[in-house]
C-alpha cells in the first residue's frame, strides 16, 4: 500500500513538473497557430481558428531554409570535430602519464572561466588575416576552439572513472593506445560521447555573437542570426515571430527526442562518477 501511494505521487508530481516544462513550449505553439494581429496579451490564447500560414510566411520571408542549412553544416562539423578532439585528449589526460600533462589541462580549462566575448574583437582580426571572415570557417574553428575546454574536462572525468585495471589488462595483451581507445573505452563511454555531442550541436545551433560578428553576406547568415534579422523587422507581428522561433528550435527539440535516452543516461553517469 506504501509502494503503490509513493508511486503514485511520484507519477503526480513528474506530471506536474511535466506541465510546467511544456507549458511554455505549448503556449508558444497556439502563438504562431493563430490569425496574425489575434496577440494582444501576454497571456497565450486559444485560437479562434488554426492557421499555418505563420510557419509558411516566416519561412520565406526570414529565408530560413538557407539559414537552417547554414546552421546544419556548421553545427555538425563543429560537433564531430570537438567530439574527435575531446574524446582524443580526454584520454590522453585522463590515462596517460603525460610531461606537465596537469599543466596543460588546467591551461585548457581557463577557456570554461574567461568569456569568449572578451576575445571577439581579436578573433574576428585573426580571422580577417586569414581570409577567412563571412566563410563557415570563421565559426566553426572558433567555435570547435571554444567548446573542446568542457569537452576535454567531460571525457576526462569519465576516463579517470574507468578502473585502471582494464587498462593494464588490455596493455598486457598488447594493445596500443588506439586500440585501447577504439574497442575498449569508447564503447564504454557511449553515453557520456552522445551527451556530450548534442550539448555541443545545442551550443553550435545555439550561436549567435560569432555569427554576428563573423559573417557579412545574408547568404551565409544562420538561423540565429537569421531569426534575429526578422525579429528586428517583424517586432510587432508576434503570431510571425513565434513561428519563425518554432521553425529555429525544432531541429533542436529533434536532436534531443531522438538522443534523450543516452543524453540522461550520460548525465547519470557524470554525476555518479563527479
């Protein structure tokens, strides 16, 4: 009788956590649903009558097609490549002896307390040296640079977790470090690698301070800035508005539906191993 009361209130109280999540994502759905001019409040209305029309008029009037591509390339070049790189150092600083190894970790994990934005004025010269302002290079370098501090302090601790001897079992049988890498702890790491991978395509789709000051040409401007740009234009038509914002944040809702399960379950095992 106990189980089944405790059960039950912990199925009452997740649904009310439940509501207060999707409220805000639901609320903003019957927005960009409604008639243009219909918003008046700020509280969220029930249309009189649904329309779709608001997803159709974003779409083409903030050209969020090309912006989305945009931001799909970056994002996924951006992802793979500080995934690579942090899984890469993560082991090397979480199992290998390295000369000043400990020195060189904390030197990348002044990259978690300095603000980027302290750095932008620079970076955008750096990048204008090199040819490469108003390319996808100008993001995604800098931003591969800026998220491989977490990703490298992620994979470490998670590394450091691994008992030691599996490692030296797998030493004995002579594997290298690669293989090591490959068939040992990498399909160990799995969640804590899918984690940390949709936190980056979150941060990359996220974006929006590089691309503002990195990219010149509307061709090449992603969906943050994009939505930006029509907010800036539309600030008055909030039905339009809400439903360019649905259009941006939907690849992400997908991301993370499709990811949710590793995505809690690396979590999990970061905070067992902190």
């Amino acid at each position: 009788m106990i189980a089944r009361l405790r059960g039950n209130t912990n199925y009452v109280i997740l649904s009310f956590f439940a509501v207060v999540a999707l409220y805000p994502l639901i609320g903003s759905a019957f927005v960009a649903l409604s008639p243009q001019g219909s918003v008046t409040s700020g509280i969220f209305p029930w249309p009189s009558h649904f329309t779709f029309s608001n997803f159709s008029a974003a779409w083409h009037q903030a050209s969020l097609g090309g912006a989305l591509a945009n931001s799909a390339v970056v994002a996924i070049a951006v992802t793979v490549a500080a995934t690579v790189l942090s899984t890469l150092a993560g082991y090397a600083f979480g199992t290998l002896k390295l000369p000043a190894g400990r020195v060189v970790f904390y030197l990348f994990l002044t990259g978690l307390i300095m603000p980027y934005e302290s750095m932008i004025i620079p970076l955008y010269f750096d990048m204008r040296r090199l040819n490469l302002v108003d390319s996808y290079w100008s993001l995604i370098l800098p931003e591969t640079a800026l998220y491989l501090a977490f990703g490298i302090f992620w994979m470490r601790a998670f590394f450091q977790s691994i008992p030691s001897e599996l490692l030296e079992a797998a030493r004995i049988d002579g594997a290298s470090n690669v293989t090591i890498l490959r068939r040992v702890l990498v399909p160990i790491a799995r969640p804590a690698i899918s984690t940390m991978t949709v936190l980056f395509f979150v941060f990359s789709w996220n974006e929006f301070l590089l691309p503002l000051v990195m990219l010149s040409s509307s061709a090449k401007q992603t969906a943050t800035l994009a939505l930006g740009v029509f907010q800036g234009q539309y600030n008055t038509n909030v039905s339009l508005q809400t439903a360019a914002a649905l259009s941006v944040a939907i690849p992400v809702i997908v991301i993370y539906v499709l990811f949710q399960r590793q995505f809690i379950r690396g979590m999990l095992s970061g905070s067992l191993t902190g």
